[in-house]
C-alpha cells in the first residue's frame, strides 16, 4: 500500500468519526434543552358539581360556567354570572345562579327546561373562571386579580407584589363575598381567601 493511499484512509477515518460526534451532539442538545426548560404553565382545570360541593363553592357575580345539555348542542354554550346574579340560556331565559351551589344550579336548570321544553334533561355545569378577589391596604400592587382554587392571603399578597415595610403581617382584615362587613383575622400561613372575597392588610404600628 502506498503512503499516499495510507494517508487517504487516516483522513476518511478521522472525518467518519467527527461526523457521528456532530450527529450525538445534535441528538443530546434538544433532550438538554428540553430538560433545562421551565415547565409550560397549566391552566385550571373547570370545577365540576361533585368538586366544587367538596370545596363548598356558591356562585357568584363573575363566575364563567359552561352549561352542558346532553344531546342538545344548541342549549350548550359557556356563560357568565351576571351582575344581577343571573345566568341568560338558550330557551328559558334568565335563571337565579348567585348564592346557589353548582348542583343547586345544575337541578335549577334541569327543571327549567322540564317544565314544558324537553322531557328528561341532563345537565352538566363546570365552574371555568371564578369570580375575582380583591386585595387594598398595604401591599405593592393593591387591586383586582384572578381566583385560583384553593387561594390562601399569603399567595393574594404575593400575587400583589408583596408586603410594603409598613404591613402588618400578623394580622389581615376580610370582607367575604356578600358580606357588608370585613372581620379581623390572624393571619397564619393557611388563612384563605375565598372567590370575590376583599382583602385589606393593614398598616402595623411602630
């Protein structure tokens, strides 16, 4: 064999093997970057009947609720609370939905469209959006913000951009959705908060 022919083979060798070192580096780069990156955020789930009677849930004035009847896909549709606690559907008009639970609603429902509309309805009502919660006082960003299941005062001062130096965080005032009055509270890292709830943390003396 010649030493030009020898050469040849060594230079073929050496750029098969830098090949497949590029083919799995290219292969592990996704899988790292897959592995480095932040979760993708999960939306909330709807709360169904039997969920929202284990959390005790009444509905309210801006609660999103997807009605669903059973073989009727034109009296279907998603609606919100309005401001006169009511529900407007497809048929029978406006239903009574504020302070009722979602089985409550759920039943209401059924026999509104029994009652001279459909022989034995089936509904389905799941809570899609609650009704907002309010924070004041002395926090960073006081204002309006999205309910999430399960919300305690804690995560409400976090979601407002925390404490400002002046707040007391031994104690928190709140006005439960329609309530006229807010209640004084200690405030332990499991106090809750509940849809359309108003929190005000107060300010601590020195």
């Amino acid at each position: 064999m010649q030493p030009r022919d020898v050469t040849s083979m060594i230079t073929v060798r050496r750029f098969i093997r830098a090949a497949s070192l590029c083919l799995a580096l290219a292969a592990i780069a996704p899988a790292a970057q897959a592995q480095g990156a932040p979760p993708a955020p999960q939306a909330s789930a709807p709360i169904t009947a039997d969920q929202a009677a284990g959390l005790d849930y009444q509905l309210g004035s801006g609660d999103k609720v997807r009605v669903t009847v059973f073989g009727e896909p034109s009296l279907s549709g998603e609606f919100y609370v309005t401001g006169s606690g009511k529900l407007s559907l497809p048929l029978v008009g406006e239903v009574k939905a504020e302070g009722l639970s979602v089985r409550q609603f759920q039943d209401t429902v059924e026999t509104a469209l029994r009652d001279g509309y459909l022989k034995e309805p089936r509904v389905s009502v799941e809570v899609l959006n609650f009704r907002p919660f309010y924070i004041l006082g002395e926090v960073t960003k006081p204002g309006t913000y999205p309910y999430t299941s399960g919300l305690t005062v804690q995560n409400a001062v976090a979601t407002a951009g925390g404490y400002t130096y002046r707040a007391d965080k031994g104690k928190v005032f709140i006005k439960h959705d329609g309530e006229e009055k807010e209640t004084k509270v200690e405030l332990t890292p499991s106090t809750k908060v509940g849809p359309g709830d108003t929190v005000r943390i107060g300010e601590r003396f020195f």
